[in-house]
C-alpha cells in the first residue's frame, strides 16, 4: 500500500527551494501582508484517513476556490439551465477578459473566470433573495461539504476586495448591460467579495473537495451532494479551465482536475481516489501558487495518478 | 467482463438519429461530395482484442487528426525545446485565430490549432531537410504505430486544400514574419495539406493511437514510441485542445482526451485501457463530427470510463 | 453674395424623403419618444446674421454634443496636461471600445468616445470638487457660449439614462482600474449623464459652435473662450472622431468639423466662416441623425463650403 | 504676398535639432543604408511658381506614398465600386491590422493601410491584366501627374521588400481567403513592392500632387485628372486616415490632408491653394518622418494655412 505520508514527507523536502521564488497577491494590502514562505499540503481518501506536511491547521484566504463551492450549488439548484448564462470553455488569454465578454454579448466563458463566478453568485443570490441570506447559504454549504462548523470570512480581505475592485464591478456592468445579471449589481459584488475572503486550512480544503473525488457523494457521511453527471462535469471544467491562463500547462504538468486561488491554495482531486489541497502564497507570473504546483506535480510523479 | 461488442452495437443502433443531423464539410469540393449518413467505430485493447461497428474499412481524410501523429514526431525529435515554438494552453475563439497570433508574436497557442500544426511540419522539415523525406517520414511513422503498411494519401483532396488554403497560408506568412518559421513556406504548406489529406480507416486509426493510451509503448509489439511522460503530456493536450472551441463542452460530456478531424473521424484514448476512434462525416456547429461526438457519450456513459 | 436662406430652404425640401428612413435612438424609453420626423436646421454668420429652417426653437436632447462643451472646458482647465489622460486618434471599431481601453491601460483613444467624455467629466469634477458645481459650470460655460442664459437639462432623460447606463459605468470602473479616474465613481457618473441630457434648439446649439469657427474668439460678444490653437485642435478632433465609427464617411461625405449626438442633433463649423446645426432624431445604422448628414452634405456641396 | 522661400529658409534653420532625433526604417537592409540627417522639402502653386530648401533633387523612396497615386488610379477607374472591396475609415490600432481585417471580413478599412493598398492594386491588376502592364500603367500615371517622364523604382529596394515581406503576403491571404482578391497573390505582392520602391524628389512629389489640391485638375497643363468630387474624397481621406496611428495626431498638429512613407516622405496638399512635399528619413515611433512632421506643423503655424 501506498506510504501517503513519506510521499508528502519527500515532497515538503524537495519543495523547499521553491519557497525562495514567486510573489505573494499585491494587489491589495490585505494580502500582501501574508507570510511568503508557508507551505503545507493535505490529502484526503474516501476511508476517512488523511495526510498532512507543514502547517494544515493555518487558514488562508480561499479566494477563486470559493467558484468551486458556488458553480456547485449553482449547478445543484438550476442543473442545465445554468449553462444559459455562464459557458464551459477555456478562456483562452487573460488579456481577453474584457474582449471575450463583449464579443460574446455578456455569456462568460465558464464559471471560474471572474465574470463566469460573478454570474453564478448573481444566480444564488436570486435564489436567496436577500445577500446576507446567499452569504449564509454559501457558508453552510461549505460547512457541510467539509463536515466542518467553524468557516468564517475575513473581514478585512472582504472590505480590501470591494476597494480596490474596480475592475470586476467593470465585468458585473458590461454583463448587467447584456442582461446577463439579474440583481443589484453591488449586492452581488459584495457577496462575490465575501465569498473569495473566506478563510480555510489545507486540512478543511481538502476534506471539503471529498464529494468532488467520489462522484457528488461524501464517502463518509454518504451524503449525496450532486448527481454522479455533474460531479464529473465540475471535475472537467477544473481540468480545463481552473487555472486561468495556465490551465493547459496544469493539465501538462499535473494532470488532475483542480482549483487555484491567489490567495495561495490549490485544491486537487483523484476521481474516485482521493482530495487533495496545497497552499503556499507565493504566485507563479499566471497568478498560481509556485510551489504548491511544483508540490502537485510532484505528487503525481511519484504516485502515478494522473488522469492521464 | 464487459461486452464491448454489444455496447458498440447499441451506441450504432442509438446513434441513427443523429446521423440525419450535421453538415459535411464543404470548404473544399472534395470533401464536399463525401457520402454523409455513414458511420463506423473501433475500439483496440492491450491485449491486442478489437471490436468494430459500422463500416470499419472505409478509408477517410484524417485531416487534423494528423496533428497528434506530426506533433509525436516533433515531439520526439526536439523535447522540450519544441516549447519554444508553440504553447500548450487552449485557444479560446477560433474568431481570434490570427488575433492571438499576432498579440502573442506568432507563437501558436498549442500544437493542435492550424496555427501550431503548421509551425510543428516546419519542424520536421527542419529535420528531413526535403519536403519528401519529411512526408515519406510522417507516413512511416503512421504506418508503425498503426501496424499497418498500406497507408496513404488522397491527392484530389490534397490539391484542393491548396487551391483553397489561403487562410493557412497567411497563418504562416504572418509566422514567418515574427521568425517562427524555419522553411519555405510552400514547402511548409504543401507537406501540411499532404499529410491533413492521408486517408485511414477507424481499425487502423484506433491501432494507431494504442500507443498513447498506453504510455508510449505499443502493447502489443512491445516497440516505445515515446516515453511515458510524452505520452500522458500529448493526452492532456488533446482533453484541453483536441477540439478547438468545443474542447471544453468534449472534456465536460465525453471525459476523455481525444482529437477530431473535419473529415467526421475521432480518435481518443483511455489512458491505460484502450484507443478508440469513431467516424461520421456530417459535423456540428464547432467542425467536430456529430454523431462522433454522441457516440464517444455515449460509450465513456455505458461504460464508466470517462477520466473524470 | 450667397443667399443662404434660399439654400436652407431647398434643403428642407430635398431631405424630405429621407425623414421617413432610420430610427430613433431606443436604448432608453425618454428618447423612444421623440416624434420621429422632425427636421431643423440653422447657420450663424460672425456679423450675427443667422438663417433658419424647420422647428428651429425646439429643443432635443444634445446628448454626446456635451462632449464638444466638457471637453473645450477641461481644454481651457488643463491645456496639454489633458492628454496624459486621453488621446487624440480615431478609436476605430465601436465593438472595440472595451478592447481597446484595456490593451491601452485605460487611456481613452479620443475625447468623444464615451469613455474619454467620462474622464473629460471626471477631470472637471476634480477642478470644481462638488457634482453639483461641476454641472453648473459645465451648464453656465454653455449659456456663455450659446449667449443664451436659458438652457437646462431633462430630469427624465438624465434619471433613464442612469437606469440604463451600465457599458457607461462599466468604462469608468475599467478606467478607475487602471488609475484613470480620480473621483467617485457614481459623481462621474451622474454628471456625465446629467451633460448628455441637456436640451437645446438648433438656433442655440448653431450659436454656441461660432466661437470654433472663430478661432477660439465669439464674433459677435468679442469674448475670448479658448486659444486659436485649441479651437483648430478641437476641429481637428471633430473631423477625426466627430462620429464615432462614421467619422471617415462623413469627413468623405460632408468635409467639415462635427460632432453628433444620439439625440439626433449634429453641430458643425466652417472655420472663419460660420456654424451650423441640425436636427433629425432617426438614425442611421452607426447612430448619426440620418436626414442631419444629409442636409449637412448638401449644405456643402451646394456651397463648396467643403474644407477639402 | 507670402514670401515663400524666407519661411522654408526658417523652417530648414529651426528644424536642425530634429535631425538628430528618431530612427531610420531598418525593416529592410536596403532602407536601413539611408544617410540618416537628410531634410529637404518643396511647395508648389497653381501660378507654376515652386520653392524648395534642401537636396529637393535627391531621390528617396516613396513607399507607401504609392498608396495616393494607385488609389487616384483605381478611383478614377472603378469610381463608387472601389468601395465594395475597402472601406474609407480610420483603422484605429496598427496591432490591429490583422484582428480588423478578420473580423470584418477580409474588407480593409480604408485605402492607406498596407491590406487597403494591396487591395487597390489587386483591382489595377484585374484591369490591366499583366503584372507588366500593370506596373508600367501606374508608373505612366505618377509620370503624368508630375508632369515628369524620368520616374522609376529601385530594384534593390524591391528586391528586399519582397525578401521580407511576410506580413504583406500574410495580409493578402488572409484577403483572398475572403474573396476579397482577385489575382495571383504573388503578381498582386510583387506588383505592391514595386510601387512602394519607387523613388521620387520632394520636388517631383510636390509636383506630382498639385491636382489633388487643386479639385482633380493639374493647374498647370489644365489636365483633368479626376472629379472634384473624387479629389475632395481623397484629401479627406488623407487627413483621416494618412499617417496609419497618428492621423489624428497629424490632423491636430499640421491641420492637412497627408501621406507619409516609411522612406521618410510626406505630402500634403492645401487645398485649392498648393501642394507640399516634405523628406527626413528618421522616424518618429509611428513610422512618420519625425523632421518632416515637425516642418509641416511649422509650415501651417507660419502660414496659418491648416484647414482647421
């Protein structure tokens, strides 16, 4: 049987000179203050075991993850009719954010570039109604994917996002000029900001993404979140599109469906194996965790298991 | 064990629909007036077993289905340094063709657009110096991983693509001008419509891929085409660009990497099981083979075996 | 000497059947209103004769016309300082407008695409501190132009606009991203909107142009608003960028300095000759007024008045 | 009177520090060898009097001050339908050459930029039928309307221009991919270079334009080159879209109709007044002749004679 903790063991030593390079987010001083040089990594199986290296109590801001939890229960509430708003194809350049969106009349092109992400959060919040209803909505579901009650958000991230987020206000009007956002557009951007500023450890990740691995059902406490379809289907959208512009070469290197967020954390699945989640906050020039890629590809170097 | 006969006759049966959906490619007369209502699938194990429906002999344009063989040599020539001419990541919108090309200085997004298949000929003529050698040497590699020598080309469908291939021929000219073409570009171009008109059947193009399914090796005669880090990084580029703009929406409904050609054929692999390849002529709104599509569905759906 | 009443009066008579072409602007329902087939026009002399045709004291909305007025101000403000903030080139594509103001960090192409009027307006803001004042001194330095105390604006058109100006805030939060816009956002906003709801006739809209035509100098009030050498440089920007993407066709057509607004008025000089203005709110396919360029190019082609 | 010959003395004295400054074209080796500190510049007047300053005899390379000679040709030819096949607006960005032509169908925007101009001589070419023909055809017409039979090209500078003209040829594919060609790409390439190589003295380019301002009438010979109406189209042309990304730039400094080479010419035109031509090879960073500019925007300060 596999050694999991001697392969994470070897992996937490052979990273370490990859600490030293990358650049934490800057973009807002809540971020720019965090640590550099943190590492830790944690993997799930559907027995219950587990497996952590470094510090996998420490929260960190979760940042574009949060997508992952919110496409899902999207994609729960509206199942296919979500595709008329958002799309499933890569987005090719990051250059094209803008660009692709007026060209292709307000429809993001999946649900984990920001605006795709901003159209989601605007779909729950006409679920919920009200935006302090859609933020507890979301927290809960995040609670019960990671069997965990104490999530919280940090409001100082919450409150550095909004002021200095021109940009993805930019994205939620152009859209809203499309009519492809139904509601307020600062309700929906407040929860869109609350959501990317909750907090969470490699250890709660990675057990949270559980359900993901085993085909929408959590193989401990057998709770069905989504159907088997689109679990597959979420994991597919990772593969292709969960790191930005540098989603090919993920593919390349790592060769598993996963998340990244610029708060330093990636999280990973083995379909119908294991979850796992990464954090380090320095970022690669795609804005993607450097050593918890270099962690990954290792990871699946040494065990094998990539999909491919 | 499972019956992969009986699942092939069914998707045949189920797949009758949608043969009456589509439309043949037209941009050259040549494929123009192929017979559209046809269909054929094969599947090839490690233990050298096949299985086939339809009409499993009938020849066809592999068209850009080539790009994987091309991009193996090229591969195997140059390693790594092949990444100095062309990228890995998805393309985006087949409208920005040449938009990206110029904002990213002529360097093609991944071998798999018309953009990257042309800069990955001009590699190979680098290395067989004459345009004969280099396709007499793309033909003899088809004709070793497919086991197979009776392999060649349609020379009406080869002229065509001349008389009418002006849009490559800027793709290349507009390379050319950022260096990122070695050769001359006739020579360049006619070896690219050369081997985009090599005629296959689904058996000897689902022999042809067993290689890549498994790692490099061709199980069956022992021979390693490439290695096994080759194999799984040509694997992840096809699930993340196999097929163009619909590369997303393939991964998301069928889950496995794969390649299309305008001339209705498909291959794609199981990593570690088996090769497959599916032919229909009649394409949908995105260039890949309809009812292809659905029957690559419907199998990775019978049988479980999307990589998701 | 030319009787220019007789030509005004034999242009009346000529655009008539094309009143009964194009559409009023529908983008907002204050606008869809409008009775469509009005006509009017007006000249004004430096001796202070002025001839008119049509409706000639009814008001419309002067909409992108303000941008002629903000900028000649912030022109006055800021002199060459101003093009640190935006540029002077045609802007080309109206489907470009988001695409380009990102690939040039913000920097608007010219003062009379939406997003340079909005960082015209925002630097205005900047000087007079309050949204209020600003739109009084934007609405006091058009009456002292147009010699004319009365002129207000339409709370109807100013709130429906900002019902449905989304791409509008869009621009600005894209350019706040970018540095490029120094205030609040929803002041910027407000005033910008606020400038494009001013109505005025084309008698009043005609009188407040002859100071361009003059140099700079009113003719008849003798007042000095701006430089000769900013006045030429806001003809000049007029004829480059006067219409959006029709800018070339009516410099071909017409060959003379102008602006449009959506409102359905066009403003035109003759320099060191006259001004002109007319009024015609159904629109041509690029959102000029239909029957204005034509009267416009009849003008000058039944008195050579053409600058080329 | 105006004394001429006192302000191009001046304008020779005040121009000397910008001798110093920009950049010869290095595109081509043949252009690169160009003594860098050369100015002359040439003014012609419908009295046949002519005034000059520097080497006015020195024969420089036109390039793509070609463009207003075979668009006369072609508008005189083929009069409204030119327009079918380009249009006549600005084309905003140059690094969207490409991008526009593909989005609008392979229909360039206007006449003076390289996709235009190919287009232009393609449709000389389907009316004169050879290449040689062709040639000699817009030779004779350019010795005509300079009234000068010693007119020629420079092989060299043809020869290199062919030799490293991949995005011409990219251009002209992308074109005929569209159907917006007519002829061989290569007659229709080669025919462009030898235009563009054509070498001419301010002098003679003085000379050569005073039709234009003239309403399509050579004052001179009393030769009636094309209508009024064509030439008031083409100087409005000139000033919109004359200097590739710096028409506005140039339409704001100068205030003239223009054209400019990458051979460091400029001519303009005053309308029914004169003709200008001006040389100084160093470029400024829009590929405009950098002293040349400069002397024209000191030429119509002096002078007071911009069109605005």
């Amino acid at each position: 049987m596999t050694n999991y903790q001697k392969i994470l063991d070897e992996i937490y030593e052979e990273i370490k000179p990859y600490l030293k390079e990358g650049k934490v987010a800057n973009y807002i001083p809540a971020l720019a203050q965090v640590e550099p040089n943190q590492f830790a990594m944690s993997i799930n199986l559907f027995d219950g075991s587990s497996y952590h290296v470094g510090n996998s109590d420490k929260k960190f801001s979760i940042q574009s993850i949060s997508k992952v939890f919110t496409f899902t229960k999207a994609l729960k509430i509206y199942r296919k009719k979500l595709y008329n708003k958002i799309g499933k194809e890569p987005s090719g350049n990051p250059f094209n954010s803008l660009v692709q969106l007026e060209y292709e009349s307000g429809i993001p092109r999946n649900p984990f570039i920001n605006a795709g992400a901003i159209v989601v959060t605007d779909t729950l919040l006409s679920n919920y109604k009200t935006k302090d209803d859609t933020f507890d909505n979301i927290l809960k579901f995040i609670q019960d994917i990671s069997d965990e009650p104490n999530i919280s958000f940090d409001k100082e991230v919450c409150f550095s996002e909004y002021e200095h987020g021109f940009r993805n206000v930019a994205l939620a009007n152009l859209m809203k000029s499309f009519n492809n956002i139904d509601n307020n557009i600062d309700d929906v951007i407040r929860t869109y900001f609350k959501q990317c500023s909750i907090t969470m450890s490699t250890k709660e990740l990675s057990r949270s993404m559980l359900f993901l691995a085993n085909h929408g059902v959590d193989p401990i406490t057998n709770k069905e979140f989504i159907t088997q379809s689109q679990a597959k289907r979420i994991n597919s959208i990772m593969l292709t599109c969960g790191h930005y512009d540098a989603s090919g070469d993920f593919a390349f290197h790592v060769g598993l469906p996963g998340k990244s967020g610029v708060g330093g954390g990636i999280v990973a699945v083995v379909p119908k194996l294991m979850s796992i989640c990464v954090f380090s906050p320095q970022l690669n020039s795609w804005g993607n965790s450097l050593a918890g890629t270099k962690a990954l590809e290792l990871f699946t170097s040494k065990t094998g298991l990539s999909i491919f």
